[in-house]
C-alpha cells in the first residue's frame, strides 16, 4: 500500500506502537505497565498507559520504532 501511495505521490504518516503497546509486551513484561499512586498496575488496553522509565519499554519501543524506520523510511 504505502508502495502504492509513493508512486502516486501521496503522503502518509506512519504510527508508532509505542502509544499502544502490543499485548505481547504487556503480558511478557507487566513492568511496562504504568503504576498508579497506590501502587496498582494498570491493566493492558489503555493507550499512553505505559511507565516512562521502564528500561524494557525504552528498550522494546527502540527496536520496534527502528524497524518500522529502517522497513518504510
């Protein structure tokens, strides 16, 4: 499709899953889950519902984004 797009000149822009994890992420490492101030964990399924200092989210989201970049740039 985005093959398709190019050759007739028309733009698209690509979404990241760092907003929205996959569920695979959520289920193999709940630490990217955020925890709330009680100390719950949130559940999966909430978009921006991820903990901004998890190394394993940095970590993930990094190789997923630089796929995604290195596959549609």
């Amino acid at each position: 499709v985005l093959d398709t797009f190019k050759e007739n000149g028309i733009y698209a822009f690509l979404a990241t899953p760092s907003g929205a994890r996959p569920a695979w992420m959520s289920k193999k490492y709940p630490e990217v889950l955020r925890t709330e101030r009680n100390r719950v964990r949130n559940l999966h399924g909430k978009r921006h519902n991820h903990c901004y200092t998890s190394p394993v989210y940095r970590r993930k989201t990094a190789i997923i984004n630089g796929k995604l970049a290195e596959r549609y740039a």
